[in-house]
C-alpha cells in the first residue's frame, strides 16, 4: 500500500510543509529539514497499483544520475531513500517557472524564441558535459530562472555514459514523451546526446508557431512516422517569423542525427548571432518534402543503424569552439602568419569544429567615443572586415549540412582581457588560440593581457608567438615551460595551457 502523504508528516527527518503538484508519474512536496537550509523539494513515485514499471525504474535512473550533477543548471541533491515501501528523493528547489505556460501564449516574437534556445542549449551543453544525456527535453522540464538563466528538470529518463542504462536493460519500447521524442530513440537508441537538440527544436517550433511539429501521436506507428516525414516549415504557418531562425529549428529537427548541430554548443552560437547563420533551402522551404521524397525515407529508415557506443563526451570532442584571439589593430605579419598556422593545425584535427574569430575593440572607462574613425568610416565594421580578410587564408570545410564553420565578433569593452574572458565562459569555448608579444618593461611591471586569460580562462589555450630569424621555430606540438615572469612562450613556439586561456587583443 503507498504511503498516505499529509502536511506535517516526517520522512527521515524531513517535514512535508505542502503539496506542490500531483503529476501521473510522481508527486513533489515542499519539504524542510534542519540540517538542510534553503527550499528543499521532495519527490516520490507513484507506486500504487496498477502504476507502469517504467515510472518506478525511471524514479531509480533519477535516483543514480542526479547526486553525480553539478552547477548552476541542475537541482543540487541533498538526499534520497525509502520510507516504508515509499522511495524517495530530496533536492533544492529551484525559483523560477518552466517555458509550459509559454506555449498557451505562443506564438512568442522569434527574438525571444531565439533568446530561449540559447538558455536552454547551454544549459543542454553543460548537462552534455558531464556525460549525461537528457532524453526529456520539453517545456515543462526547462525551468527559467530569476537570474535569466535555465535549468534542467527531471533526469529520470535520461543516460549517463558511466552509469547503467536500467530503461534501456529492462524495456524494448520507445521511451520518451510522444511529441519531442527525437527519431532515433524510436528505434531505441539512447547514446547521441544531439536527441536533446532534436526535442529543443520540437520545442522551439511550438514557441514560434503555436503548433507542435510533430502533433501527439499516441501510437508506435504514429512515433515512427518522423523517421520519414519532415514537419511543415515553420514559415509556412507563420511568415513573420525570419529566416535564420526556420533554418535553425529545421536543422534542430533533421531525421539524420548527423544533418543536425554537432553541440549544443554550437546552437546555442548560432541562436546568439542570426547574423551570421548561413541560410540553405531551409530558410526558405515553404512545403513538405513530396511523397517521393517520404517514400525514400521510409526505406532508408528501414535498414538504419547507429552507433551505439557513442559517449556524449565523445561528440563534445570532436565538434568543439574554437576562439581565436586576433589583434588587429596592430600589424604584425610575423605573429599574425604563426597565429593562422597554429588555427590551421587545431581546426584540421576536428572537422566538425566552429572557429570564432574575436578581437576587442577598447572602449574608454570614463566617458564616451566615437565609432567613426579620422577618415569616417564605422571602426566596428572596420574591424569585422579586418577579422574576415585575416580569416581568409584559413582551409575551412564546410559540413554538409552548410554550417559555418567560421563567425567574426567585435567585442567592445575597456579591459580586453575581461571581454575575452566573459565570451569564453559565456559561449563555453573548448579551446582559445591567442597571440602574444614581446615582453617590454611596462608588460613586465603591469602584466600583459595574455598572463591573465592564462591564469582566468576556463578553457584550453594555445599562446603563439611569431618566429624571428634570430630563433628557430620549435616543431609542431612542442611547448615552452612558464618562465616565472612572463606566461608568454619563446619565439617560435607554442605553449598550451589546459582549462585556461589567452591573448593580446
């Protein structure tokens, strides 16, 4: 028999303050405990009779995954256990509300429908990171918080890559929620951590055009039906709506995991610069593909495999971003030459990478200045032009599915080090290739801007400095030690620092 939950019972020591919601797979209580401060909240699966097994092996999943997730979008794990025959899980409870009302007011302006996919795909990035992949992402699992970031909800379908899969051990069904449920976990694969971008697209759809993509098929013929028919264009419904973002929704619900982005990443970029979204036929399909096009999709469909020893670290790996750190300002041909040689090596080693081309442009602290230079052309634009032609001798592949593998960014700030470290954490860079000059006696007294990304950057960096005839250029790979001065490597060579970053912009 359950437990007859009421106000004011204890659960190994946890007293339940209230009811918050009664859902058909578990019921959530405000609870309190004194050796736990802040809101907590209490879950506890339905376990009467007549409940599925799924909900109660779920439960479990949540139970294993949640206690191994960190950082400021997850739920912190304070404890779990059972009570009589009554498992149960307690976690912080997070302010905020989930983007499920939004879709009773959708469709929303496609600004912020952008502005959603990116809080939510780098709340996806960092759930990838830790080796977990969501499996149910929806509306109601997204919660946007106070301070304008989002949250993940709900882990009790998901996969960890070091933990056991208990859904996939027991049950041979599909398992997911009917409308977001991505193609390949119909046919019962768990381990492509661009499923997530799949449902986020489904979601995306709805909040643009007030209409699911892929309706609510409530039976496995209706489910499988997405392995071959692609949803009406987003445009088709709402011609308002621009577009590079139908292009990225589209991309986001490709059948083929690989037309899709590699990263959440990577979505989360582009979603913060429609500007620079390369358009396909995407952009501008106003119909869905012909029965003859369906029809071949379907036998396709038919003998698909996938990889099923994938990792989601595994796909991290192989499509990271890249930044480089570019002065233009200041033409140096010599450093500039070895800056674009040392990209080129990186960007050759991961296909699947996107390379984002940044300087800064300094701003005074105190008062203003202008943007129009002596001769009255737009400094901004200037250097977005001066990025592009430094870019240009780069061998840059672009992927099938026509990503770019290349943006260019003016950061405007009054500290270049600053503004280069907020894009690394902001964009969540992999890896920042930086250029740095020579030591002078000032740089020495005041540090240079390439010593502090180095000790701040929360990412990989590789500092180059330009060869001088006077020194010979060390071999590819190899690294100068930290002098204890200076950060800045020997002529010639490369120095790369892990989980940290650098340049002289």
């Amino acid at each position: 028999m359950p437990v007859r939950l009421h106000q004011g019972m204890a659960i190994d020591g946890f007293e339940l303050l209230g009811p918050l919601h009664e859902g058909g797979m578990a019921t959530l209580w405000r609870v309190r405990h004194p050796a736990h401060p802040g809101e907590l909240l209490m879950k506890l699966p339905r376990v009467g009779y007549g409940e599925t097994a799924t909900q109660i092996v779920g439960f479990e999943v949540e139970r294993m995954i949640l206690p191994a997730l960190t950082g400021p979008h997850v739920p912190r794990f304070v404890a779990s256990g059972d009570f009589e025959d009554q498992p149960w899980l307690v976690m912080e409870h997070l302010p905020g509300e989930t983007l499920r009302p939004l879709l009773d007011t959708a469709p929303l302006p496609p600004d912020r429908v952008a502005a959603l996919g990116a809080l939510a795909a780098t709340a996806i990035h960092s759930l990838h990171a830790q080796h977990v992949i969501h499996l149910d992402i929806k509306p109601s699992n997204l919660l946007l918080k106070p301070d304008g970031s989002i949250a993940l909800l709900d882990f009790g379908l998901s996969h960890h890559a070091h933990m056991p899969d208990l859904l996939a051990e027991q049950f041979r069904v599909p398992i997911g929620t009917a409308p977001y449920i991505a193609p390949e976990q119909v046919l019962g694969v768990r381990n492509d951590p661009r499923s997530d971008l799949f449902a986020l697209g489904v979601t995306l759809y709805h909040l643009a055009t007030g209409e699911r993509p892929f309706g609510n098929p409530t039976s496995n013929a209706g489910l499988r039906r997405r392995l071959y028919q692609d949803p009406v264009p987003p445009r088709a419904i709402r011609p308002g709506i621009p577009r590079w973002l139908q292009e990225l929704i589209l991309r986001c619900v490709e059948i083929d995991p690989e037309a899709r982005h590699p990263t959440a990443a990577q979505l989360a970029h582009s979603l913060q610069n429609p500007e620079q979204v390369p358009l396909t036929e995407r952009a501008d399909r106003r119909h869905r593909s012909g029965r003859w096009q369906r029809l071949k999709r379907r036998w396709q469909s038919a003998g698909r495999e996938y990889d099923t020893t994938r990792r989601p670290a595994d796909q991290l790996h192989h499509a990271p971003l890249i930044m480089v750190a570019i002065d233009v300002k200041h033409d140096d041909h010599e450093l500039s030459d070895a800056l674009r040689t040392a990209v080129q090596r990186v960007i050759t080693s991961f296909p699947h990478a996107r390379l984002a081309c940044v300087t800064v442009m300094r701003q005074p602290r105190i008062g203003m200045e202008t943007n129009i230079d002596v001769e009255g052309r737009n400094r901004h634009v200037r250097r977005l032009l001066a990025l592009r032609d430094w870019a240009r001798p780069l061998t840059l592949d672009d992927d099938a599915n026509n990503s770019s593998p290349l943006t260019v960014h003016v950061l405007e700030h009054s500290d270049p080090a600053q503004a280069l470290l907020d894009y690394a954490r902001h964009n969540r860079v992999d890896h920042m290739v930086m250029g740095a000059r020579g030591i002078t006696g000032v740089r020495r007294l005041l540090g240079s801007v390439s010593a502090r990304v180095v000790a701040e950057a929360p990412c990989t960096v590789t500092v180059v400095r330009a060869a001088h005839a006077d020194h010979a250029a060390l071999p590819a790979g190899n690294a100068e030690p930290l002098e204890p001065d200076s950060l800045a490597p020997q002529p010639g060579s490369l120095l790369d620092v892990d989980r940290a970053g650098a340049d002289d912009a």
